[in-house]
C-alpha cells in the first residue's frame, strides 16, 4: 500500500479508539507526529495500535512500565502528553 493510504488508515485506526480519552491520546498523538514518520517509526506505530487503549494510555501517563518493543523516542514523546487538543 502506498504511503498516503497507510497514513490515512492509520489516522482512521488512531482516531476510533473506542473511548474518548484513547480517541484524544492516540489520534492526537498520530496528527502531531504521524505525517513526519519514517516506515520504520509508522511501523511502530501500527503495532503500538494492536495493543489494548488501557496499556498504552498507562505506558502514555507513566502508570505502567513501558515495554521494550515500544520504548524509546516515539514513545517519550507520546509521554510528553503535550500534543492532547481538548476540544471544549
């Protein structure tokens, strides 16, 4: 699949969570960061998104340790928490 249709799918998968609070985390999360990714970060991000929303929104607040195959700088950013557009 070519790269805009990757990017699409993924900001649908990311934005429909299930939850509002994982809707914000992770689709925001994705629209801050996701255009910039390379395959290698995108991939990533794929398989961070077969995780249960619970785990990653506690690996994201620093509630449950992070694991190994998700640490590291796009999941210290996620950490950063600073990317969430609370709409009022």
């Amino acid at each position: 699949m070519d790269r805009d249709t990757r990017l699409r799918r993924l900001a649908f998968r990311a934005w429909h969570r299930g939850t509002r609070e994982a809707d914000f985390m992770i689709g925001g999360f994705f629209d801050r960061y996701g255009q910039s990714w390379s395959d290698e970060e995108l991939a990533w991000f794929e398989a961070l998104i077969e995780e249960q929303d619970v785990d990653i929104m506690a690996w994201a607040i620093g509630t449950l340790p992070v694991p190994a195959q998700f640490a590291g700088p796009q999941m210290d950013a996620m950490r950063q928490l600073d990317f969430i557009n609370i709409p009022r």
